[in-house]
C-alpha cells in the first residue's frame, strides 16, 4: 500500500507559469519534507514542516512555496517556474522525534519529474 | 564546508559477487546514518541505517559498517542480484534532534549477469 503518495507523477508546464505538486501520505507522520534532485545529483532538500512550524532552507528560492493545510497533506508551489527548475521534487515524511516507536528514518514518496518548457 | 561524499560514481560487479560501497564523511557531530536505494525513476528507499554508538549493523543481505576514527561509512551487499542495481545514497544527520539529513553524491551500482 503506498505510504507516501505523489501527484502528479509527471507534470509539464510552461516557463513562468505557477505550478503545484502535492504530497499526501497515510502514515501520520508529523514531518513532511520537499526535495529537489536534478539528474545524476542528490535529493537537495527545499524545506519541511514539523507539524505546522514551516522550515525553509537557506538557500531555496523565493520561487519555492510550499502549505501544508492539514497533517496528511503538503504542497509544493513554484510561482514562476524558470528552465533551472526542471527536476524530480520528491516528498517525505518522518515521525517526530521522542515519539514512541519514532525514529529518524525519511520515507520517500515516487516523485514528480518536472519539465519546463 | 561540511560534506558528505562517495568514492566511486559507479560500480559493477558481477551477479553473485558481494558489493561494497563507500562513503565518507567529514562531520563529526553527525551521529545518525542512513543508506538508500534509488531506482531510476523512483524516490529514494530506506535500506539500512546506523547509529554512531554503533560500528556495524546487518539486515538481510545488506551490512552497513561505520568507522568513526576516519569518517568512513560503507554498505555490503551479499550476493549481489540484478534487482540491487540503482544509485545508492547515503546520509547523514547531525546530532541535536533536528530531523534533517544530508544525503552524499550517490554511487551506481551495474550488477552483470
């Protein structure tokens, strides 16, 4: 059963124009997380939400936004995406930490491949 | 700066062959470690983890051995299978409860048959 579901698994847009992905998962967990991976790289992580405290990366764009409406649920905004921005932008969870059973594990959703055109 | 990075891009070994493959980081306040398995066009799957109280740690198939003295981290995979060929990451978290990781710059593994 998928624990970490993304949509859309692939998604096109034009070059400037905003665009959305979504993370939903069905494991409680109380941290969700937004990489981006480029080709042949590492995930990079953009930001992530412990429960509702958002936690932006230093160095991500302004053009990243991201909402998390309720525990199941994070979204991913790009307001004006550029060529730079094609990438895999994969979603993950964790439980938090001192919970019981909680470790530091991340689970990894499918991702969604972008593509700027 | 802080980094966590892998010897070799890519590896290839023949099925049945064990495989190893390494990491070395350069953060000694990291004290959680985390291999995956990502296969092309897929997220990134746990594997194994291990903590740095530890210095090996075995799952099924796989053994994750971490070297503290010279930063150095590794993942063994016995009898290797053509199912084992993806990019393997690893990362690491530095101590202090927060829960983000760094990932390395992954290693592909080609498993011949």
């Amino acid at each position: 059963d998928a624990m970490v579901i993304q949509n859309p698994r692939y998604q096109v847009t034009q070059f400037g124009k905003p665009v959305t992905l979504s993370c939903s998962q069905t494991l409680n967990h109380n941290v969700m997380y937004w990489y981006q991976q480029k080709s042949s790289q590492a995930p990079k992580l953009l930001f992530h939400y412990y429960d509702k405290d958002f936690n932006n990366e230093a160095d991500t764009p302004d053009n990243f936004q991201s909402r998390r409406p309720n525990t199941s649920f994070c979204f991913l905004d790009i307001r004006s995406p550029g060529l730079g921005d094609a990438a895999m932008y994969l979603c993950a969870t964790s439980r938090k930490p001192g919970l019981a059973g909680s470790t530091d594990t991340q689970y990894f959703g499918p991702g969604t491949r972008l593509t700027v055109l | 700066g802080e980094s966590v990075g892998l010897h070799l891009p890519t590896l290839s070994v023949q099925e049945g062959d064990n495989s190893i493959i390494n990491c070395a980081y350069s953060n000694s306040a990291s004290d959680y470690f985390i291999w995956y398995k990502q296969e092309s066009g897929k997220g990134p799957q746990f594997i194994i983890d291990i903590r740095s109280n530890m210095d090996k740690r075995q799952g099924q198939r796989v053994t994750v051995l971490l070297n503290k003295t010279v930063k150095h981290l590794s993942l063994q995979i016995a009898a290797t299978q053509p199912g084992d060929s993806a990019v393997y990451f690893c990362a690491e978290r530095i101590s202090g409860g927060y829960q983000k990781v760094t990932f390395g710059t992954g290693t592909k593994l080609q498993v011949i048959p």
